[in-house]
C-alpha cells in the first residue's frame, strides 16, 4: 500500500507531518503548515541534545512534537484522548523509524495523579485552556516534572506585568481590577466555535500560576508559549498550603494530612 493512501485512510489529520519520503499528511491545512511554522519558533529554546532525557507529550495529536523531540534523542510518552489521532501518532513514529522510542497511551492529563512516573521534559501545549480544572492538571504535573515544561495557552490580549504583592489588605482589593493582576478570562460558550475552551488566562496569570507550582519562566520563543523551569527557590502551593485539598481533589486518602496540619 502505497503512503498516499494511508495518509488517506487515516484522514483527517490536525498534524502536516512532513515524512521522511517526501509527502505531507494536512498539505492543506487551514493554519498552514502546522504545527512545524510553531516548532521553528521553539526549538532553539529546549537542549538539541535530549538523549537520556524522559519527555512527556500532552495531547499529543498525530505525534509531530513527539517525534521531533525523539529525533534529538528522548524517550517520548505522548499522550492523548483520541485514539484516532494516536493511531495517526503510532503511524508518523513508524515511518520515522522511532517505534521503539515513543510510547503513545489514550489518557486525561489527570490520571498521572496515580503514577509514579517522572519526566524531565513535559511538553504542554494547546491542551491548557480545554481544561475544565486547569490549576489541578499544573498541579498534577508540577510534581512529574524535574527539570522545565514548555508550556503554550490561549490568553487574553497584552502583556502587562506586576509584582505580585505577599499579601493584599481586604479593604484594599481594588488591586485586583489593574489589567496587570493574575487572572484568566472564563469563557462561558463557545470561543472560534469551540466549546471546549474555557479560559484565557493574562500573561501575568500564566507567569504567576507557573511560579506558584514552582517553576520560573526563563524565555518567551514565541506569543503564548513559555519555558518554564523548576526553581528549587520557589515551593509549590502543594508544599506551602493545604495538600488535603489536593488528595481530596485527585480522589486520595487526605485525612492524614489534615492531621498533620492541625497538630501544627
């Protein structure tokens, strides 16, 4: 079977993979050539050389990123819901040769609440602002990364940035209201005719919500896109608040926690 077909057996396709032979799998796609015109952006900002490096892919689609970051030598988890798309994303890393670097599972970003696994390189684009609990998929991942995230959300317009005050006075909370203050937009119904976006958070939200899961932002390659890095300065909320909640939240035993806190 020729690779003309297959590509259109496969259809449709979100990812222009451009393959080894030559053809292409979304040559007409309506962004252009996406996502390879947003890789050209990033790609100087993580190492070229990824070897021994654990990466996880989060909606990982037909696997572009996944086998760009396996071409500079990491071993690659994509994930994602779809598993159209993770049969599109088992193809692409077959015909690069990289079956036996990229493991691709269907799986919610949340379910690593209950693994072990850990990963120095987690690649977080585009899946952000589909979340309906956003700050619990951070959290969950602020404990899985060791070493940076490259992190891309839609947000809202600007630029503004503020030092975020320790503490703000409760008669005081107009603060709050300065287009600088962390925040993210929700979105009711639909944005682009999409019902799964729900929020666009501000460029300050986004920097101060990675700060407060322990990462310091150190670039922007692009609009929208981050590298983050774990600060050992900076404690997580997890560390400093109520992991409790947390537990709670990812469906764990917490009353020990809880224990622990009021003894103090």
């Amino acid at each position: 079977m020729s690779t003309e077909t297959e590509i259109k057996q496969l259809e449709p396709w979100f990812h222009n993979i451009h393959l080894p032979d030559g053809n292409q799998t979304a040559t007409d796609h309506f962004l252009g050539d996406f996502p390879a015109f947003k890789w050209k952006n990033i790609k100087d900002a993580i190492p070229e050389d990824l070897t021994g490096w654990k990466v996880l892919d989060i909606g990982c689609n037909a696997g572009f990123y996944s086998v760009e970051l396996a071409k500079r030598g990491a071993e690659v988890t994509g994930i994602d819901l779809d598993e159209h798309y993770l049969k599109q994303a088992r193809w692409t890393a077959k015909q690069f040769g990289l079956e036996d670097q990229i493991t691709f599972r269907q799986m919610q970003v949340y379910d690593f609440a209950h693994s072990e696994e850990k990963f120095d390189l987690v690649w977080f684009m585009g899946v952000f602002y589909h979340l309906r609990y956003p700050l619990l998929a951070m959290d969950i991942l602020s404990q899985k990364t060791t070493r940076m995230m490259v992190f891309q959300t839609l947000s809202l317009p600007g630029k503004e940035e503020m030092g975020v005050p320790e503490d703000v006075e409760f008669h005081k909370r107009e603060i709050m209201k300065s287009d600088a203050w962390p925040k993210m937009a929700f979105i009711e119904n639909k944005l682009a005719g999409d019902p799964t976006n729900w929020w666009a958070p501000n460029h300050q939200g986004i920097i101060s919500m990675l700060r407060s899961c322990g990462f310091k932002v150190t670039a922007m390659p692009e609009d929208e896109t981050y590298i983050a890095e774990k600060d050992e300065k900076l404690k997580s909320t997890l560390e400093t608040w109520n992991f409790s909640e947390y537990l709670s939240a990812v469906g764990k035993d917490w009353k020990k926690e809880v224990e622990k806190k009021t003894k103090k």
